[in-house]
C-alpha cells in the first residue's frame, strides 16, 4: 500500500527525532568540573612557614638545587641588586648558588617572621627578618596551592641595611604576568598603583588609608637597622614624627595571586635629593569588602553638630573603591 505525502513526511520526522534522541542517548556526558573546596588559612600560614623553612634549610647547606621545588615554574623573583628583577626560577637558583657556593655550610636564622593568608586558604604571604652569617635580610614572600601543591609564587630578598654607591640603571621593560590555568600569577590590580601613589603623596591622604585600610597586621619595612614597624598604631606614629618622602618612578612589576586575595606592586624610588631609581618599594596588599556606610545615619542628634570626634571616624575615605588592606610596604637599598 502506498502511503500518502503526509504520511510520508510524518514518518520521516518521527525517524529522524527517534535517531536523534538515541544519538543524544548515546552520547557523553561533559566532565563535571570538581568543586574546589574552601581551605583553611592556619593550614595556608603553616604551608608557607614550612616553604620558607626548607628554603633557609638549602641556605644553610648550600643546596640551592635542591630549593627548585619549593617554587613555581614562574615564579616572580627580587634579588639585593639592582638588576635581579624578574628572575626566572634556574636563573634566581643559579646567582643563589654562587652567593652561597663559598661556603659548605652558613649559619641562618630567623629573627621575626610574621605570616597571614586569605580567607579561603588558597594564598598566604610571609615577611621575615633573617640572618645569614651575621648579614640581616628581610624577605617578602607570596605562596599559593597550584594543581594540589604549594609553592613560592613571588620572593623579594634584601639587605635590611643601606646600601651605599650608585645607582644601576633598572633593567629595560617591565614584568609582565602571564596569566593561565596554572600560572602563579594573576593579572594585576590597577587599585594596587593607585594604593601606592597614595602612600608615598600627601601626609594627610597617606594618614586617610591607614585609618581605612591598615590594622595590627600591616607592616612597613624601611632600609635600615630596627626599620620594622608593625602595626597601624606603629606606623602612625613614626610618620608622625618624620614622614618618608618617597618619588615613585613607573611600576616595575605587577600582578595578583591566582585566587586574587593579594595584590603586589614594585617600582623604583628615591627619597630626598636621591637619584631616581636609588631605592624600591614593594607593596602587599588584601583584599577585602569594605563595610558599606548607614545612609540612614543613627537617627540621633548627629546633625547637630558636637565636637565632631566621634562623625570624623564615621567619615569615608578620601580615595575610594580601594578594597585592598595594607599588609606589608617594604622599601630597600639595592647594592650596584
């Protein structure tokens, strides 16, 4: 029997969407991504304790090889001279190894280490005052979990000391981050500059972001001998006596952590008549979510004026959207 033009076409349509829902049946289902479940910051501050500590380890025993695990693949290196900026991780183990090859074994110890992470515990930054073989250092250091493992993600090591003679010129070009799946870094945050510009500007702007953004966990390190404040209280204080008054030249490196918790920027300075390009500064910064003031005011006599003491701490911040805590601002004298 020969069916009609309708019936024709209807079978047709009722083989194809059969065909077609066995074919999706049939096929595969895309790979769930895995939930990355929330880590702890007290087991991110030990992670990057014991990073450092195997670190100061190979030091002792002139083992700078052995320190090639400790760090990521592009980890963001700063050495005491000016032209250790950016060094790749064989490149930085290398002036390492013939810093510390003179000797079998080197006395190292860790005067103050202070250390923080981010609240999901994926990152955690470290300052630490250290002593190798009676020279005093300060290192800055940036740790973070990639693909299950902890590493060093951005190191800045320098002598605690000034460093006298001439400038050298930076090396040409700016750092860049290279951003990826299994990058140590993320792209940098333009507030972070921004941050930075206002900590070496107006006394009265540099006192508006420490009453905003700074706590007892923010640190300041300058050149020199018992340099070290921590604190907001600490740091007010001494800029109260005598302000550093830094000329910041353009950014030299940048970038964020891969969870975007922490922020870092260096750049070149000098401070009075000094050449430009004399010292480096290198800001850590948090973020964080800043609390969003009551529009609805207290419902009190606070327009009445008053002495003003209690309003002038309600105020906001001069800059704004700047979400980004003080952690550690660390100037240095870099050798020739």
């Amino acid at each position: 029997m020969q069916l009609s033009r309708r019936a024709t076409t209807l079978a047709i349509v009722v083989g194809v969407g059969t065909a077609t829902a066995s074919l999706a049946a049939c096929k595969p289902k895309p790979p769930e991504v895995p939930e990355v479940e929330p880590g702890s910051p007290d087991d991110a501050e030990k992670e990057i304790k014991s990073l450092l500590a195997e670190a100061y380890q190979g030091v002792r025993h002139s083992n700078a090889p052995g320190m090639m695990s400790l760090a990521a693949t592009d980890v963001f290196v700063v050495g005491p001279r000016h032209a250790d900026i950016g060094l790749e991780r064989s490149d930085a183990l290398v002036a390492l190894g013939d810093a510390i090859g003179g000797k079998k074994t080197h006395k190292v110890r860790s005067v103050k280490l202070d250390v923080g992470a981010a609240p999901d515990g994926r990152s955690a930054w470290a300052v630490d005052q250290i002593d190798i073989d009676g020279k005093p250092f300060i290192v800055v250091a940036l740790a973070a979990e990639l693909d299950g493992l902890w590493a060093l993600t951005t190191v800045q090591v320098a002598r605690a000391t000034k460093q006298d003679g001439a400038p050298a010129a930076a090396p040409p070009g700016a750092w860049k981050a290279k951003p990826g799946p299994m990058s140590a870094h993320a792209a940098p945050a333009i507030e972070a500059e921004k941050v930075l510009a206002q900590l070496a500007g107006e006394p009265e702007l540099r006192v508006d972001y420490l009453d905003h953004y700074a706590d007892r966990q923010s640190i300041v390190v300058r050149s020199g001998p018992k340099s070290a404040l921590r604190g907001v209280k600490a740091i007010k204080k001494a800029w109260k006596k005598k302000v550093p008054v830094w000329t910041v030249g353009a950014p030299l490196a940048a970038a964020t952590t891969p969870d975007g918790a922490f922020a870092w920027v260096l750049a070149p300075a000098a401070v009075d008549d000094e050449a430009p390009g004399t010292r480096r500064v290198f800001l850590v910064l948090e973020r964080f979510e800043p609390e969003v003031p009551d529009d609805d005011g207290d419902g009190g006599d606070g327009d009445d004026g008053g002495d003003g003491g209690d309003d002038a701490k309600d105020e906001p911040p001069v800059i704004q959207t700047l979400p980004w805590r003080l952690v550690v601002l660390h100037e240095s004298t870099p050798a020739p």
